[in-house]
C-alpha cells in the first residue's frame, strides 16, 4: 500500500523516529565498547524506573528540563530563538538565593516561597528583556544577543560572588528556613521517594506548563504571541505592537528559566552556588524542539531526557556513560533536522550573521 508523502509529513512521529534512530546509534557504539545494547537497555530502565529512587532522580532532573523547555518553548512561539536560558536561570536563581538568604527568621513560609519564587522569576525575565528590548528596537538578532548574554552572566556572577559567596567557598549563605521547599519523600502521600531528591518545585513545574498552555492557547496575549511567530508583518497589519510583544515574549520566556532556581535552591541545595546548571539551559532547547512547543510535549520530552540523565549514571558501570549522551544529541539533532520552526529561525540568524559580517568588512 503506498501512503501519500502529505500524509506521512503530518504524522506526530518525529520525536519516534528521533528516539528509534538514536537508540540505533547507540547500539552501535555499545557493540563497538564491547557491551551488550539490551543489557545496557536493560540497566537504564532498571536504574530510573525499576525503583523509588530512581524515580525520584528522574523526576528531579526533569524538573529544571521543564522550566527551561517552557522558556524556550514560549519565545519559539513568538518566533524568537532564545539561547540565553542558561544565563537567564542564573540570574532567577541567584536573585531566589539572595532573597532566601535575607529573609527575616520570622518570616512565615506562605510569604517566604512566593517571595523567592517572585523573585526568581523577575530575575529571569528581566535578564530574558534585554536581549528581547535590542531585538524589538535595533532590530539586534536575539540569538546573537542571549548567547553573548550568557557570557555577561557568567562574568558578572563570578564577580559577585567574591562579595556574596560565604568566605572560601562557592555558595551564598544558606536561605532561611522557611523559604526551603519539601522533599516529595518526606510527605505522606510519598514515602516511597524517601532519599531522593526530588520536591515540591515538580508542583510548580507542572503548573507552570498549564499555565503556559492556558495563556497560549486561551488569552489574547497568547494568540498575539502565536501571530507574531507566524508572521510579523501580517500580526503588525493587523494592529499589534510588534515592538511590545517581542519584548513580552523574552521577558516571559526568562522569567520561566528564572524558576529553575526554585528546584535548586529552594528544593535542594538550600543556597545558591556557583555554576550549578550544568548546561540545563541549552537543554532546554532540545526539550522544546522535541515537545514541538506545546506545553504537554514539553513534559513528556524533560521527562524522557531527565530519565537519559539519571540513566547515564546507572549504566557507568559496564559502559561509559558519555554514550548517554550520544543518544541524546542523535535525537535532538534528527527533531531537529525535522522541526521547521528551528530551521527558519535557524536561517534567519545565519543571514543576521552575514550581514553583520559584510557591514564588518564594507567599515574595513
């Protein structure tokens, strides 16, 4: 039976396909260590759902993934490639830890998590603004801006830190009591979590995903959003503020990444330390091209990709674990390759670069 091409392209199967093909290629790679793929295989499930542990672990490493999966997720929308979702969560989480830090010991948790948590987000969105505040009104590509963004951050934290971080060491002072949030494990309705890191923050990220989909898919802000992405001219015409609703969008998007410090520093940690990302940021791009950009897909993608991060660590003992993240580069490249809002961005920072670069030369 032959099954016409238009109707294969509309298919949700990409992200399948991606995952098929990147376990095809790690296989490959485990047989060339001299492993065996379904042992391997079989040591991964074992190692993140084959018990409570484990699947605390994964829930905690999925937790940051959706933050950031939504950051980016939301700009993409808007027809933005925000890159800056590493330096915009540090700054959330380093505003959440030195708010945590002042708190006064009387303070009653119901104002001291929101308190932290606003502040996290406003940390991140007014990072996310810069670069969204250039492109609106220089017409600056926001690719160019959040990357060189990050690299700011990072400066300016190291920086910092020699006046906030507690005397030889790379933390701030530890937040106060009441600011720290609960170990799912250390509830009733969870005892089985017990010894696992994963906390209250999972609540926050999951209701941060259907308060994107709500504000996406049912208000006026989000159909001004979705319109810009599909066309900044016809959405201009039509009588929005192209300006106002690209600033919108990055601030938006920064102060989603902003919230990762609500996991970190509320939920584990209990201070901010320096460099404790790990690159969730640029994770986060992979979750929102896998997740195509809907909040729903956005939590089934941090999920699969926190269980490949706890998942590495399981199989370290008969294969390195870097082939881990073979997997997990093979399936964002081939989403990817497969996404057409990544490839339009993707050209248009190319021909931004380009341009740049002549004006460079024709100055010269």
């Amino acid at each position: 039976m032959i099954v016409p091409l238009g109707l294969v392209r509309k298919l949700p199967l990409p992200a399948l396909w991606a995952t098929l093909i990147a376990l095809a290629c790690a296989s490959l790679l485990i047989l060339a260590v001299g492993g065996a793929p379904l042992e391997v295989y079989r040591l991964l499930v074992d190692g993140t759902w084959g018990h409570a542990y484990g699947i605390g672990q994964v829930l905690f490493k999925t937790t940051p993934l959706i933050f950031t999966g939504l950051a980016v997720a939301v700009a993409l929308h808007a027809g933005l490639f925000n890159i800056g979702a590493e330096g915009q969560l540090t700054v959330g989480a380093f505003a959440t830890g030195w708010v945590g830090a002042h708190l006064s010991p009387s303070v009653q948790p119901w104002l001291a998590v929101p308190l932290c948590v606003a502040a996290g987000f406003l940390g991140g969105a007014a990072t996310g603004a810069v670069p969204g505040l250039l492109k609106a009104y220089r017409g600056a590509h926001e690719v160019i801006n959040t990357i060189m963004l990050n690299f700011i951050v990072r400066a300016a934290m190291v920086g910092a830190g020699a006046y906030l971080f507690e005397r030889e060491s790379i933390h701030m002072a530890p937040i106060a009591p009441a600011a720290q949030l609960p170990r799912l494990g250390e509830l009733a309705l969870f005892p089985s979590l017990h010894g696992s890191a994963v906390n209250a923050a999972l609540g926050l990220a999951v209701a941060c995903a259907a308060a994107v989909a709500w504000l996406l898919y049912r208000t006026r802000t989000g159909f001004a959003l979705r319109a810009l992405g599909a066309s900044p001219n016809a959405a201009e015409t039509a009588g929005l503020s192209v300006a106002r609703v690209r600033v919108l969008a990055m601030a938006l998007s920064g102060g989603l990444a902003g919230l990762v410090g609500a996991n970190f520093v509320l939920g584990y940690k209990h201070y901010y330390e320096d460099n404790f990302s790990g690159g969730i940021g640029y994770m986060g791009i992979a979750v929102a091209v896998l997740g195509r950009m809907h909040p729903v897909g956005v939590v089934a993608a941090a999920l699969l990709f926190g269980t490949l991060s706890q998942g590495a660590l399981a199989v370290n003992a008969i294969v390195p674990k870097e082939i881990v993240d073979v997997l997990q580069a093979v399936v964002i490249l081939a989403v990817a390759a497969s996404a057409p809002e990544v490839r339009r961005l993707m050209r248009d920072a190319a021909a931004t670069a380009a341009g740049a670069t002549d004006a460079t030369r024709e100055r010269a």
